[in-house]
C-alpha cells in the first residue's frame, strides 16, 4: 500500500497492490485490508508515518502485521528502528545492533 511509483513493482511478484496517498481514503483502505482479513500488510514509510494513528489501533493483535516499506524515494531508516525495537520489546536487549556503536 503506497504511491504508485513505490507499489507497483510488488505486482510483478504476485502481491496486491493497492494505491493510497496521504488522505482519508487511505485509513479507509487500511482498514478495509486488515478487517478483510490479510495477514501481511506492506505499507510506504511515508504512509505509515501518515497513518500512525490508524496503525496503532492494530498493535496490540497478532494479525495483521503492517510492516514499512522504503518508497520509491528511498529509505528513511523507520522499518530497520521498527524491527529493532521489536526485538528489543521481546527478548529485553538490542541484540542485533548493541555493539554497533564501540564496545566488543
């Protein structure tokens, strides 16, 4: 889910794609995504920054995961800080990027 330059590779592989811009109509589409049943949900940085409200509703359940995706501008470093807070939340540490910045 995102602008059409950043989506519509995706449908080469076999994904849905389903455009959206910052809008209303994008929450709508959301919502439609995870009530309607999808597990899986790719969503632009740009629109998931937009739609963080909206997001925040489906945290809290397993299904469906609504995972950032770089645009066709490129990366803003959001999927690669979410994944490594997740980590953190489950396992109590950086475990991936702790050393990182000096130390062993």
């Amino acid at each position: 889910m995102g602008d059409r330059d950043s989506i519509y590779g995706f449908a080469a592989v076999g994904l849905e794609v389903i455009p959206a811009e910052e809008d209303a109509a994008a929450g709508r589409k959301l919502r439609d995504l995870a009530d309607g049943g999808y597990a899986v949900i790719y969503i632009t940085e740009r629109l998931y920054k937009f739609l963080e409200a909206d997001i925040a509703e489906y945290q809290e359940f397993v299904l469906p995961a609504i995972i950032p995706i770089p645009g066709a501008s490129g990366s803003s470093g959001m999927g690669v800080e979410m994944v490594k807070k997740s980590v953190e939340r489950a396992v109590g540490s950086d475990i991936l990027f702790g050393n990182e910045k000096g130390g062993g």
